[in-house]
C-alpha cells in the first residue's frame, strides 16, 4: 500500500486526442499504474496514476491541457474475487469514506492494484496495515457443499 499522485485530465471529446496523450506519456517512460475514463458529451477526464508524476506534469504542460492532482491511495491487491471488497469493508467499519476507486486488470493469478479517493489517508493506511483477510476463529466450522451445489 503506498500514496501516489493521480491526475484528472479534462480532454475534448474528439477521436485521436486520448491517444496523443497516451503517446506522449510513453514517449516520457512513463509507465501508467492505473487509469480510468469517464465522458460527456462535451468532454471526458481521464483519471490517471503513473511512474514518476514530475514526468507525467511535464507532459500534460507541455500539451497545454487543463488537469488537477490529488494523492490516492494505491493497494496491491491478489487478482481474486472479493478482493477488492475485503479493502472497502475494512474501511467502511472504520467509517472512512471512499470517494471513488478503480482497479487494475491484473494477470491471471497475478497482483492487481487498487486505487482509493479517501477522506482520510493517514487513518485508512492504518486500518489497511494489518492482514485483508478477516480471521477466522477456532468455532468457525467450513461447510462444504456437494459439488452440483458450488454452481
């Protein structure tokens, strides 16, 4: 788990610009972490977190496009089902609201990460130090379901 600057690029809403950027951030060595889209009619943002946010700064100056940047919080995260939701329940009993999040698409059997707007960081990365996994107390007994039943 570790902070990592986001950036919210406003982009015009036109065949080719996504791209442009995206060349542009590979033409820096910038590897991009994690990234997201949404759109309107009009215009679209796009949420990206990248190695080296001074490279990815640069970058955006140079193509003249409006952006902001907030610190989110990265979790690497096993490429299971569920995951994901052992994270946010942990937060939500701490009542640590999240504002929004997105995942990686991890290999197979492989690490994903995780990316969490947060209200509270500090507080959110100590309740995420321990183990995800909820344990299991010694009475918890497994029931095991017949296997025509596991569908």
């Amino acid at each position: 788990m570790y902070l990592e600057t986001q950036f919210s690029i406003f982009m015009v809403n036109k065949p080719g610009v996504l791209a442009r950027i995206l060349r542009e951030i590979a033409n820096a060595k910038v590897n991009i972490v994690a990234i997201t889209m949404t759109d309107s009619f009009e215009h679209g943002v796009m949420r990206l977190v990248g190695s080296g946010a001074q490279n990815v700064r640069s970058v955006l100056k140079r193509l003249n496009l409006q952006f902001s940047e907030t610190d989110v919080l990265c979790v690497n995260l096993p490429n299971h089902a569920g995951a994901l939701a052992q994270v946010t329940g942990k937060l939500a009993d701490a009542h640590i609201n999240i504002s929004y999040a997105y995942c990686t698409a991890g290999a197979r059997g492989g690490k994903t990460t995780g990316v969490l707007k947060v209200a509270e960081v500090a507080k959110a990365m100590k309740v995420l130090e321990g183990p995800l996994a909820p344990k299991k107390s010694k009475t918890d007994k497994s029931v095991r379901r017949s296997p025509a039943r596991r569908r």
